[in-house]
C-alpha cells in the first residue's frame, strides 16, 4: 500500500511541475558532440601511446629485450 502512495505522489509532483523556460541552441548539441569525440580522440591516443605497457601487464606480449645493455664495444 505505501508503495502506491509513493508512486501517485512521484506522479503528480511530475505533472505539476513548472516550465523551466530554458533553451538550447544548435550550438549546445554541436558543442556536446565535440566534447564527447575529443575525449574519445584523447582516450584512443592515450591507449595508442601505451599498447606495449597494457599488453605486457596482461600478459599478451613478452617485455622488449633492451639492446643498449648487449651492445658491444
């Protein structure tokens, strides 16, 4: 019973409720989708920037050999 008395409340808070007087201009959304590609193009560059060091933690790669150390002189 309270549960219906809680879902009728919900439902005419909602429908009373005022105008917000609020607009968006075609800038908002094109500045919205800008944002969300910009930090997919800075989340691709940042795994692009460090491929070896996620693939060596899990394990799908051998760690690079460095050939400074067995350089002969």
């Amino acid at each position: 019973m309270p549960s219906i008395v809680i879902v009728a409340a919900i439902f005419i808070l909602l429908n009373f409720a005022g105008a917000a007087h609020a607009y968006l201009d075609p800038g908002s959304g094109s500045m919205f989708l800008q944002l969300l590609l910009g930090g997919l193009a800075a989340v691709l560059v940042a795994i692009k920037m460090f491929w070896h060091r996620i693939m060596t933690m899990f394990g799908l790669k051998n760690q690079k050999v460095d050939d400074s150390d067995t350089s002969q002189k």
